[in-house]
C-alpha cells in the first residue's frame, strides 16, 4: 500500500473543529497551544467558540486549518503512524500545502502558523473587499472551462483557478468578469455555475501584490527538505528541493491549483490510498470523483485516529 497525506485548504473550516482531538490527545492539545504562542492571540477561542464569520476571516481561517490537521498529524504520531513512517507523499490543496509542508518537516509549526497568517492577511489585502470574486462551474472539463474564463475576461482578469475534479472548475478574477463567466459557462452547457461566498479572488493575478509580500516572508524562513516529497499544487508533480518548494509557494499565489492532475499522478505513480489529515472531507470527496480506483479516508476525529491501529 502507498499512501498521500493530504491536508484540506479553504472552505473545510467549521466552529469547533479540532477540540475532540485537544480532548483525547495531549500531543494535539499542544499544537494548539503552540499555534496560540505563534501567533500571539487565541485562535482556538475563535476555533472552538466561534462567532462564524470570525473564522471564517481569511487570515483565520488559514491557521486554524493548520492547526487542526497538525493536531491530528501529532495525534497519529503518537500513535505510530507518524508522516516518514506511513506516507509516501504529501499534498495539500492551496493553503493545505503549507500544512502538508509542515506535517513533512519542511516548515517549524510556529514559522507555519506564521506564514499562513501573513499569507492571509496578504490576499485580503491585494484585491479590496468585492472587486474580486471566484464561482464553481460544474459540468465542464477544465479547457472548457478555461476558455470561458479567457472569453469572459474583456481586458479584466478571469482565470480557470482551481481543477478541482472531473467537472468541477472554479474560476477566479475580477467580480463582473466572473459574473460574466457564470453566464457563459451556462450556455454552454454547465449543469451548475455558483458564485462563491469567499473574500477575495484567490489563485488569480489579482492576487500579485500577495506573491511578493509570500516572497519576502518566505526569504526569511528555514525550509527543510521534506521527509516526504510534496506533489505540488501548481506542477502535480512531486518536489523536495528547498528553493523549488519556495518558489512553488509563491507561484502558487497566482497560480491554478491543479488537484486533479495531481491525483491523476498519485494513480498513475503507485499511490493507491489517500489520507485527508484535518477539518471536513472534501477531498475525500473529490479523490472519489477524480479516480474511483483509489481509497480515500478523512482522518480528523479522536476515533478516525484509534481506527488507524485495526
């Protein structure tokens, strides 16, 4: 058996994600704890009592996702099933690749926690509050998708952002460009075409000024070669170099996504089982839709730790 870990990025976060695990694992406990000192306020305040559109604040939501897969991660170590022991690769889609960095040893939890939050902070910054928007277009392949975007752009910016799965394609840019794209993507065929409730128009060019403020904090950080080898978000392909992995991260601002493409290379390089380490279970969800060849497991409760042993 070859097994990814994989690590959930933005929209998997919920009010109380991660207490069960503080509860049963000290280890866990302490990675929320630690997150907190990083980052010099508590986070898990916000986690585990909300309000929701706390959280849900991007530079929020960002660590919190962090720490609640590296929760589990320490969970599982203690219990044997450590990252270098059990996985062949790592992933994560968009922010989760940071935390996939982490759990591999590329990043101290501190500096991620960090980085994660100035990273949010950044793309909050760059575009100003409804200029930007993203919508999921579901139905269509992806170079499908990406021309509607491209005919949807008239001198603004819409880019196909997240190759989600087999027919699930999330485009992101400038908001009219995107409600133009929404409409286009209905006529030719979508069965869905939703505007998205997020904050800013992520994995797009609008979110450049962001890559420089990443290329700057990231100059400052030690990165680590990885105990595993991370498959990338913006190649789908694998990477351990040290300067790869930061340049990866800051094109990966701007970039698209390419989580299908990597999945496809995970089936295709003998990876046969996934493991989403954290908040939710959408990529779960996406690796049954991607290729149903491969299993695909959520780890992110007290008792999805303890099945691991049977």
């Amino acid at each position: 058996m070859s097994i990814c870990f994989t690590f959930p990025g933005q929209g998997s976060q919920k009010v109380g994600m991660g207490r069960d695990l503080a509860d049963a694992f000290p280890a866990a406990r302490e990675v929320f704890e630690e997150v907190d000192d990083a980052l010099g306020s508590s986070l898990t305040t916000i986690m585990w009592e909300g309000p929701e559109e706390t959280l849900t604040l991007t530079e929020n939501t960002q660590p919190a996702l962090l720490a609640v897969s590296m929760a589990a991660i320490r969970a599982m170590d203690a219990e044997g099933f450590g990252v270098a022991e059990t996985a062949s690769y790592v992933a994560g889609h968009s922010v989760g690749e940071y935390v996939a960095l982490t759990a591999a040893g590329t990043f101290s939890l501190t500096d991620a926690a960090r980085l994660v939050r100035v990273r949010g902070q950044a793309m909050q910054r760059a575009t100003p509050v409804g200029e930007g928007g993203m919508a999921a277009i579901l139905g269509l392949e992806f170079d499908v998708v990406a021309q509607i975007a491209a005919d949807a752009a008239e001198n603004q910016i819409c880019q196909a952002a997240n190759d989600n799965s087999i027919g699930q394609v999330v485009v992101s840019g400038n908001m009219t460009a995107v409600e133009r794209a929404v409409n286009l993507a209905k006529e030719r065929g979508a069965q869905r075409a939703i505007i998205l409730p997020v904050s800013a128009p992520f994995h797009s060019d609008l979110m450049a000024p962001a890559a420089e403020e990443m290329a700057a904090a990231l100059a400052n950080v030690q990165i680590n070669p990885p105990v595993v080898p991370l498959i990338a978000n913006v190649t789908a392909s694998p990477i351990s170099d040290p300067t790869e992995i930061r340049t990866r991260l800051v094109e990966q601002v701007t970039g698209n996504v390419r989580w299908r493409e990597s999945v496809l290379w995970m089936a295709a390089n003998g990876v046969d089982t996934l493991y989403e380490i954290g908040a939710g279970k959408v990529l779960t969800g996406l690796v049954r839709r991607i290729d149903r060849s491969l299993t695909a497991r959520a780890i992110n409760t007290p008792d999805d730790v303890n099945a691991l042993k049977a």
